[in-house]
C-alpha cells in the first residue's frame, strides 16, 4: 500500500493531508524519513506519523441524521455538542466528511476511510450533494436564473447546479437545490448575497446516497460496498 493511503486507512487523516505530512518530513517508515507519498509500505514496516505509531484498522462507515444545534467540526473546543458524541463512544475516532454548519442539519457521513472523504470532497470529482432550503422572501423566475449562474461572495464564485420543487409560502420560498462543489457556508453566502437569508438548511443526499427513513439524531451503520457505490456513483476511479 502506498504510504498517503497506509496514513489515510489508519485513520490518523485523509488522504490529501497525509501527502502533505509526508512530503513535509513529518512521516517515518523504520526510523527513517520518508518525502515520497507514493513510497510503497511493505506489512512488516513500521509508520510513525509526528512520533506517533500508526497502524491500518477496519474501516468503518455511518450515516447520522445531523440535528440543528449538533457541530460537525470534531475538534471546535467551544462545541456543546460535536456530531461523534451521537455514535457511542467505541467510535470515537471516526470523523465527518465534508461542511455542515452548526445551524444546517440532515445526512452526514462518519468514517475513518481517509480515502472516501478525499473522494468526496475534492472538488475535481463534483460529487453531488442535495439540500432542501427555505428561505425568506419569495423567489421569482430571475432569482432561481441567478441561483445557476452564481454570484460573487468574498471571492469565490457560489452556484447551485440545478433547483427543483419550489413552493412559496407567506413570506418564504422553500425549494429543492443540487451543488458539486463545497465552498465553506456555500449556500447560506449564496442566499445572503441574494438577499434572501437562509432560515432551514437539510441536505438529504450525497451522490445518491439518501437519508432514507432515519430520524433526526439517529445513525445507521453502513456497509463499505454501499457507502461507494451510492455515495460515489457516476464517479470515475472509487477504487480504494
């Protein structure tokens, strides 16, 4: 296995991060160090990653129906409650992939396959990610146009790459919107920008991975083989 994989499949972080460890010097095989991510880690070899001795471990994968509230980043010291703390405690060492806020809620996956969460968030494979919004104001023909062309926030291009299943009620606009990318708060600086803050996020799919019948606040526990299939369907190369 090559050793960016060796540190991912370990848990200790994903795959992109282990090849920056890596070539900055911070990853020994055998006592010695090793800068090649690529440099191929034979079974009996032994990988320290900043002192620390690694070994590869069973991956594991959940799916958690996120509550509004619950933070998704695992190491916020100011968290009252993180989205491990819903697993029980034999797994704690399994992280998010990809952003939801801690005012967002719905599907988040859990794991530590440092592979899937490279595959998942990097932006060249465009894996889709579903969500249902409302927000205030009521969105007419022009404002669901500029959604797909996007708008400029602190520098980064943010569009939705389709909309579906828009209803106006009273003074809000709820609706059905597809990104492939992951900007930080994409879609809450999307809305804003519009002039239509957002006051419920969901996201209920990753690629065709759904929430399903899971209730807010409940988990499932995932079969590797499905995680990739779903979650990574339509795109090239999910081999691990």
């Amino acid at each position: 296995m090559r050793l960016n994989a060796f540190i991912s499949h370990a848990g200790f972080s994903s795959r992109r991060k282990a090849t920056e460890l890596v070539k900055e010097g911070k990853v020994k095989v055998c006592g010695k160090v090793v800068n090649e991510p690529w440099y191929v880690v034979k079974d009996d070899d032994a990988v320290t990653v900043c002192g620390r001795l690694i070994h590869t471990e069973k991956n594991l994968y959940f799916i958690i129906n996120k509550p509004k509230g619950v933070t998704a980043t695992v190491d916020d010291p100011h968290a009252l409650k993180k989205v491990t703390e819903i697993l029980p405690k034999k797994h704690a060492r399994l992280y998010p992939i990809g952003r939801l806020d801690k005012d967002s809620r719905g599907l988040i996956i859990l794991t530590n396959d440092g592979d899937l969460c490279y595959k998942l968030t990097h932006p060249k494979f465009e894996v889709e990610k579903e969500y249902v919004v409302t927000v205030k104001g009521l969105l007419d023909e022009s404002d669901l146009a500029q959604l797909k062309k996007g708008v400029f926030s602190e520098g980064d291009m943010l569009k939705v790459k389709a909309y579906s299943g828009v209803k106006k009620l009273g003074d809000r606009t709820t609706l059905h919107v597809v990104i492939a990318e992951g900007k930080k708060r994409h879609l809450r600086r999307l809305f804003n920008a519009m002039g239509n803050p957002v006051i419920d996020l969901k996201r209920i799919r990753i690629g065709s991975l759904g929430l399903g019948e899971l209730k807010e606040g409940g988990f499932k526990k995932m079969d590797r083989d499905v995680i990739y299939r779903l979650a990574l369907k339509g795109v090239k190369d999910t081999k691990a």
